[in-house]
C-alpha cells in the first residue's frame, strides 16, 4: 500500500509546541498538514512516495542524498531513526521512496512526532512534521515496542563479520568494532541531540567480555551470548531504553530452513565423514532468482539448497559455490542484482563459518543472458540495451577483496588458491568466465556475452603458473575447481558465431596444468583477438606434482574423464527443471583420500556416490 507526500522546503511551517516538556504537535496551524496511516504489524509493504520541492516550487535536487525516517512513536518512549530503507526514484525531481520497517508500527495510536531528513555529505536538513497514526490490530496484538536505530542494528550485525575477517584474532575484532562504535557515537550526537552515549560505557562491558575469553582460552557461543548481551543492555539503557532484537533462530536464515526430510539425510552424510581427511561440499549451478522470465523454471529453490549444504559447514574444510550461482533470466536488472546479493550473504554468513566458502563466476552471473536473447529478438526493452552485471560487482558482494578465508588471490580477481597444511592440500580455484569487459559493440553491450562466451586470459593464466602452482610442497595434493569443464570444443578459437559456447584458452590452461603434473616447462601461446596470450611456464625445479582432479560444473550432468591428461569431473545441477516436477536438489562432499590416491564423491539428493582414483 502506497501514501504520497509532498514537502517545499523552506515554505512549509507550524507554530512552536507550547509547552516542550508536554511535546504536542497542533496540526492544524501547519500550512502542510499531511497524514499516513497504517495498521500494527504491517511489515516494509507501507510505502511513501515523497517529493520535495524548493520553496518557488521547482524540485528540491536529491542527488546523492540520503533518506532518514525519524520518529517517536505513540506511547512516547521509543524511537525510529532508519537509515536504511529510503530510495532514490528521480533525483533531479525531488523524488525519492521510502518503505516503512515494521518496527514503526508497533504501538496504536498517533506518533508524537514524524518527519523525514534529507542528508548529504554530512549536511542535512528536515521536512515539515506529518501525522502519522497507527490503527490497532486487535488479532495480532503481541508486539512489542522497541527503539529502532538502524545505524545500531548495521553494527550489530557487523560484530560477526570482524570476528571471521579476523580468523580468531579476537583482540583485532573488538579493536575495530569498537572504532565503529566511537564513530558512529560522534556521529549521532552529531545528528541527534537527544542521544547523549559515551564510548566509555560500552568500553566496560567490552573490557569485562575479553577477559572472559581470554580466561577461557577460546570463544564460544554461549560465552559469547551471555556477555554480549549485557554489551547490548547497556547500550539499551544508554539509550533510552533502546531494546533492539538479535535474531538467532531461523528468522535471520535467508530461504528456507532445512526440513526434517533433508536433515535426516543431511545428519547420514555428516555421520560418513572422516574429519581427519580433507572435505569439500561443491555445490554448483544453483542459478538462484526470485522470479524468472522463462516458464515451468525453478530457480527460486537456490537459496533453500544452499542452505543444505551449509548444514555441513561444521564438518567440512570447504564449501563451494561452483558457478551460475544466480540465473539472470530476470528482465529487472535491480532484480538480478538483489539475487547476487541475497545469495553471496547467505553463502557467506549464513552458517558459523567453520568452513570456508568460495564462490565461482558462472556464464549465467553476469546476467548476459538478457542481453544475449534482446540481440536475438527474444526479449524486448523499452528504454536502452540491458544491462549486465560488472564484474566487480561480483567481487565485492563476494568481498574477495577482503580474503575472508586467508586465501591468495591476484589482488580481488575471482581466481584463488589455498593450502590446507594439516590434510596436504592446495585448492587452486579458476575464473572460467575471464573475458573482456571493456570490448562492446555499437548497441553499448558486451561484445562477448558472458552467457556464450567463456574461458581464460593473460593475467589470469600467468597468476596460475607462476604463482599458483609454484611453491606447492611434494607431499600435497592438489585440486582444481572451475565452472566450465576441461574438454576443449571446436568452437573455443572461432568467435564469430554468438550461438554456440566458447572457452577460449581453455586447451591453453590444460597445457600448464599438465606441464604442472609432469613438472616440465613450455611456453603456452594463442594468438585469438582479444584473448591473446603469451605464458611461459616452468616447473622443472618444481618436479611433477600430484593433481587429485578438475571439478567442475556447468554442464547439469554428472560427467568424467582424462583425455585431457587429468580427471576432469563434472557435479550435477543443483535445481530442479521446473516447478511442475518439484523441489530437486543435487550435489556432491567429496573427501580426498591421500592414502589410497581417491577422490570419493557422496550424492545428496540427485547427486550419485562415485569414486574416482588419481
């Protein structure tokens, strides 16, 4: 449900409340009364469409603003600052959105006060009160008030995130949590005259919560619980009371929890696991959406079936995301968007990251496949050529920048590696969809779209052999991931038809990986525009090396082979083909058994058991 408001700075005004102590605002010497009403527990659909002119009636210019909602709601205790929720709809109009939280509407009756500021670079002004008023819901009437400071609610939630960048150093975790705390303080009391919290009262608390660890000798949940609640009472207390919830349930799960059909057989696979080996869940080709353009398709099952797989997160080194994570069949480019984000949250925060968690770029994470069926005729747009996602909007919702898992990587690329020292391991994960960004064509797109157009470049190989796959101890095992399978096609070199894939380089990388295995040297070249390369490789001081296999998906089969001089494996999608035939999930923990030289893959789902030797 929408309001529309409409606000002219420096006209709109209202007599000065009587008496300040008693704050009661007479609407009716306002010369913009203006009203929104909503119902208790209503929840983001409350919508207000603003506009905001200047005081000649031209439109006031939003450019890079902000949008705050500040209120104090009907029982004159608790308050609503939200930062979060505004949107820009034209700028240079003066219009922006806002969708109401349901945080707002948690006591019946009339708001003491309600207005919205209008923030930019630091500066900021407010418009004119508006009477806003909640009606009762006598049905659902267990709601409990509570200040909402959406400033305090991001930290929050930013506690969790210090403590895995830091990998356990806990004492680096608490030194920049508390930096933002200090900040945002400053900035508040800046802003808002009526929150008066000194750091020094959190410091405390925070003082009491590390000598308690630091007693112990390690973190746990519980310990962790029980201080950092009292961190959050005195923050409350500060305040005014300010009570602002920690979800630890299943509410803050993004999908669906695990039911108890798949947890049974989530609970069989974690019985079967042999910590002491090394363990990975590779989870591909989930191509997660919301909604989809194409009809009987079931992309929205994606973030349920992550959620599978991060069951095992306490039991496994490893969790992979292999590619087309995101589906991108979805005409709304901040639809695909959103989808990225979603899934990149929920695959890195969504368990305890005991494991770590990497995600590979797929052809359907660019969202190219708009773009591929608008050049084809088979989709319409009304104002310009679609857009596709960049690619380092893919790095940062998956924040390769911040190396979260201690991974190498060549500065935020989408290509990794690791060792896992205690099981003898490197991981060696691969950008299948290295292409050129900068090249379009006269309709303003990529010139090679993703969906279609795959494979390697300079930078990208050179990193892998003469960074990678150098310095690799003799008694460790190495595995490769990859979206794209190893097989070379007969359309890799040739560019000009848009119709079929093309992994460009790809026999090129099979050339270092197996002059890797052999511990040899060559100099690898291809002469194909826009993806020429140049890589000499070296290995021979190195000495051959044992290389378990290549995984991979993309293909939507459970696939092998060697003729490529190695394993090149392939997993099985993890979707189902259509909502018609239900909810199908598939895919593999693989264990590699150094002893006996396997790797053994368990299905979940439609994913089958193999064991593959090396």
């Amino acid at each position: 449900m929408s309001m529309y408001l409409t606000f002219t700075i420096g006209k709109d005004k209202r007599n000065l409340v009587d008496d300040i102590t008693d704050f009661h605002i007479d609407n009716s010497t306002s010369t913009n009364p203006q009203w929104l009403q909503a119902r208790q527990n209503e929840d983001g659909m409350r919508q207000v469409f603003v506009t905001v002119k200047n005081e000649d009636g031209s439109p006031f210019n939003l450019t890079d603003c902000n949008y705050w909602f500040q209120g104090k709601l009907p029982d004159g205790i608790h308050k609503i600052i939200d930062a979060r929720h505004g949107v820009t709809l034209d700028a240079q109009n003066g219009k922006f959105r806002f969708d109401m939280p349901k945080h707002a509407f948690t006591v019946a009756g009339s708001y003491v006060q309600a207005f919205f500021r209008i923030v930019r670079n630091g500066e900021s002004l407010t418009t004119l009160e508006f009477d806003l008023t909640v009606l009762s819901d006598l049905v659902y009437n267990d709601l409990v008030p509570s200040d909402y400071i959406t400033p305090f609610e991001d930290l929050y939630g930013k506690l969790q995130a210090y403590i895995t960048k830091a990998n356990g150093d806990f004492d680096a975790a608490m030194t920049q949590w508390k930096k933002d705390v200090a900040d945002l303080i400053t900035e508040l009391n800046t802003d808002i005259g009526g929150i008066n919290l000194t750091i020094t009262e959190i410091k405390t608390q925070l003082a009491s919560l590390e000598e308690k660890i630091k007693a112990d000798g390690l973190l746990t949940q519980a310990d962790f619980d029980a201080q950092i609640a009292i961190v959050n009472k005195n923050i409350s207390d500060a305040l005014a009371q300010l009570q602002s919830p920690v979800p630890v349930d299943d509410t803050i799960i993004v999908g669906k929890p695990v039911s108890a059909e798949n947890k049974s057989a989530l609970d069989n696979l974690k019985t079967s696991i042999d910590e002491d080996k090394f363990n990975m869940v590779f989870i591909t080709d989930t191509h997660y959406a919301q909604q989809s353009e194409l009809d009987n398709y079931a992309p929205g099952y994606a973030v349920d079936h992550l959620n599978h797989a991060l069951y095992l997160d306490e039991n496994v080194d490893v969790i992979v995301a292999g590619g087309d994570n995101i589906d991108g069949h979805n005409n709304s480019y901040p639809g695909i968007l959103n989808d990225q984000k979603k899934f990149a949250i929920e695959l890195l925060y969504g368990s305890n990251n005991h494991a770590d968690k990497f995600a590979l770029k797929g052809n359907h994470d660019d969202g190219s496949w708009r773009l591929y069926a608008y050049r084809e005729g088979n989709l319409t747009y009304q104002n310009s050529t679609p857009e596709t996602i960049p690619f380092a909007k893919f790095r940062a919702d998956y924040q390769n920048a911040d190396l979260l898992f201690e991974e190498h990587r060549n500065g935020d690329s989408n290509y990794f590696y690791k060792d896992y020292p205690d099981k003898k391991v490197r991981i060696v994960g691969l950008d299948s969809n290295d292409t050129p960004e900068d090249k379009l064509t006269s309709d303003g797109g990529l010139k090679y779209v993703g969906i279609d157009y795959m494979g390697y470049r300079q930078a990208q190989l050179d990193w892998i052999a003469n960074t990678a796959l150098q310095g690799v101890p003799e008694d460790y095992t190495t595995i490769i991931i990859g979206h794209c399978g190893a097989e070379p096609t007969s359309y890799d070199d040739d560019l000009s038809d848009p119709t079929h894939g093309h992994h460009t380089n790809q026999a090129q990388l099979n050339k270092i990986i197996n002059n890797f295995i052999k511990g040899t040297s060559e100099t690898v070249t291809n002469n194909v525009k826009d993806f020429e390369i140049n890589v000499k490789t070296d290995f021979t001081a190195q000495g051959p090396r044992v290389m378990a296999g290549y995984i991979h998906g993309h293909d939507h089969a459970e696939n092998y082979s060697t003729t490529v001089g190695f394993n090149s494996i392939g997993v099985i999608n993890s979707f189902g083909p259509s909502w018609r035939y239900g909810d199908n999930d598939g895919w593999n923990l693989i264990t590699l058994d150094t002893e006996n030289h396997k790797l053994i893959f368990k299905g979940f789902g439609l994913a089958t058991n193999r064991t593959i030797t090396y």
